[in-house]
C-alpha cells in the first residue's frame, strides 16, 4: 500500500478531490472537513454521520497526527500553560490567558528560536523545526476547549507570541490562521489575531502583499541600532532603517497601526536618547506602543528600569499622541509569561545552546 495522507494538509479542494475519486459524494467531503477543523476529531471512528465502508477506507489510506496535551500548570492568576508533545515526541508549549472580557491563546510556532535575543528564555533552546499547520491548529482547539471548560467561556483572541518567529514559518503559519479563521474551523475573526515578529522587514511586505487580515506587533526594544543589535541579533540583519521601511509599507497597504512590543532595563534603553529614538520611530510609524514588564530569566545583565523611567516613556508617546500602556505579565509564577516558554517542565526536550547574553 501506498504511504497513508495526511488529511490535514489536504485543502478543502484537495480532500474533495480525494473523496470523489473513491466514488464518495461531493457532500462528503464537506461533512470530513467540518469534523477534521470545525469538530476537531482526532479519530476517524469519532466521524458519526459517516458510512461504515468510508469510515474503513479512511482509516487505512488516511492518517491524522494528533498533538497531545501532555503537562497542564494553572497560574494563582488564572493564566494556564500547556506543554503540548507533537507527533514525533517534541514539545511545544501554548498558554491559556484569561481576562474579565477575553480568552487569549498564546500560540507557538516553531520549536525552539533561532533568532537568540539575549533576555529570552526560548532562545536558550535551539530551533527544531517549524510547526505544521495542525500542529498550530491544535494547540489553539485545546486552549478553546479549556475556556469553555474552566471559565465557560470560548476562545476570543490568539496571539503569536509563544516559541519561535512565526515569519520564518511563514506558510504554515499563514494556513493554520486560515483553518482558524474559517467558518469551518474556529470562526474566528482575523481581527482577534496578532502575529508578533522580531522585526523581518522582507517577510513583513509579503504579509502586506498577501493582504493578510490580522494585526501585526514588532518586538523592538529598542529603537536604536547600537542598542538593538546588542540585544537582538537579528538586527544586523535587518537594521532599524529597513524594518521602518517595511512597516511603512505594511501601513500604506494595510491601514491598521502596528504594535511595538518594548522591555525597558536598567543601563541598556532607560537614557533619555533611547526615549527620544522611539518617539523619533514612532511619529513616522502609525503605531501604539506595549511596555511589557521585564520577566527575569536569571541574567543580572538584565533588570527592570526603575518606574520613572517607564512613565517617562508613557509620558513621550502620550504626547505626541502614540497610545503607551504598561503591561504586567500574567502567569509568571507557572513560567508562562512572555520570554518565559522554555519547556521547563519537559527536561527532556530541553536543548541547551549557549545564552547570547554576554554579547552585552
Ligand atoms: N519571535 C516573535 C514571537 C515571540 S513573542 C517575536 O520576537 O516577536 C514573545 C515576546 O516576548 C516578544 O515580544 C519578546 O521580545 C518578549 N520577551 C522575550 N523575553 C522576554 C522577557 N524575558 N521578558 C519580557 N518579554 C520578553
């Protein structure tokens, strides 16, 4: 026989080409691909309104590859971490963030980074591989039944700020956000989506290309090139220059304000030209601005900056009218807050690499 197909990655096209050449009505395929993405089965026995003969075919020509959830932590605040195992044994981690309003899903799109920020706790695993679109899927699916079953309430909003940069999975991740968004999937609007990237300004004009529909956040930390390229490898690669030059570009096609993602510290953005540099970035670029509190991953270069120094921030953007919120994490004490996903609780997919902290 013949290797089995992946049925997930399969489009709607595909599995109705599949089915009708097995002789199976077009109506079929409709009903496979509600079960596989709207319900969410991982059995085929699980497909109830199907014949026994399909049923039987399926199972032997066709293959789903489940993720399992494999470690559940709860935060006292509520935030709940999953430690999800893929098909081949690799462990990826997604957490669930509740709000009074919101069911937030923080998803992870590749195993591991390879980008190296120094204050990432994610960096210090090395990059597997990338996720596949139900890989991705799946962890949303399991967050949503967790809303529902812990708080009544479903899933509303995903953010890609797990492991991984979801630009360097580029296709994959854009397709498990169509499965998502897709009214035979999760129904959920692209609006309720943020993709955060470190900052790649080519792959940032093909998402404006595409005419992609969620939202896009830049983790940027700095808005200096001295600084940043301390700090964040990748911006010898791609400098400040060129990552203004493609949000530009984002917001001439798209219309919708990005969101920059800042950590300020002590001794490396809390001067008064690191301020003076972000308010320069930000009157070009319509945008708003998240101070995100600093997680500590245990590197004494690294300390929050003093509370002054964040309300001189907010102080500089609020007037020059860029909306500036501080941020607390949630789900620190579980490690799941940003930069914190780093597969403690799984020793056995933890790949030390050496912590590019001492680039300081
Ligand atoms: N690679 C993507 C997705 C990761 S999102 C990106 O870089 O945007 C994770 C977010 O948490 C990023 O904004 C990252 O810069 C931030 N972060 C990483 N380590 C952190 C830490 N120790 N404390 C607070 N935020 C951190």
């Amino acid at each position: 026989m013949s290797e089995q197909v992946d049925i997930r990655t399969l489009s709607k096209e595909g599995l109705q080409s599949l089915l009708a050449s097995w002789g199976e009505p077009a109506y079929r395929a409709t009903q496979v691909y509600d079960w596989i993405w709207a319900k969410g089965v991982h059995q085929f026995s699980d497909m109830r309104n199907l014949p026994k003969t399909l049923l039987t075919r399926m199972e032997a020509e066709c293959i789903i590859h489940p993720v399992e959830v494999t470690h559940v932590q709860h935060s006292e605040d509520g935030t709940i971490k999953n430690a999800v195992k893929l098909p081949d044994g690799l462990i990826v981690e997604s957490v669930l963030i509740p709000t009074e309003k919101r069911i937030t899903a923080c998803v992870s799109s590749q195993v591991g980074c390879s980008l190296n920020c120094a204050f990432c706790a994610t960096a210090r695993l090395k990059r597997m591989r990338n996720l596949a679109p139900d890989e991705i899927y799946d962890q949303v699916r399991a967050i949503h039944q967790q809303g529902l079953e812990h708080f009544g309430r479903p899933l509303t909003n995903i953010v890609f700020m797990g492991m991984g940069e979801p630009l360097m999975n580029y296709n994959n991740v854009l397709t498990a956000i169509e499965k998502i968004t897709q009214p035979e999937g999760l129904g959920l609007s692209p609006k309720r989506i943020t993709l955060s990237t470190v900052g790649l300004p080519k792959m940032i004009k093909k998402l404006a290309d595409d005419g992609v529909k969620f939202n896009l956040a830049v983790s940027l930390h700095s808005a200096r090139d001295s600084v940043r390229s301390k700090i964040m490898p990748i911006n010898d690669a791609a400098p400040i220059a060129e990552l203004r030059d493609s949000l530009d570009y984002w917001y001439k096609a798209t219309k919708r304000r990005i969101t920059f993602e800042y950590v300020v510290w002590k001794g490396i953005n809390d001067a008064k030209e690191d301020i003076q540099a972000l308010v320069g970035l930000c009157k070009r670029i319509p945008c708003k601005v998240n101070l995100i509190e600093y997680n500590a991953i245990g590197d004494p270069n690294f300390q929050q900056a003093d509370p002054e120094v964040i309300e001189a921030y907010v102080e500089a953007l609020t007037r020059i009218g860029v909306t500036a919120k501080v941020r607390h994490s949630r789900g620190k004490d579980i490690d799941a807050a940003c930069g914190q996903l780093a597969n403690k609780t799984s020793p056995e997919a933890l790949e030390s690499t050496d912590s590019e902290a001492n680039l300081l």
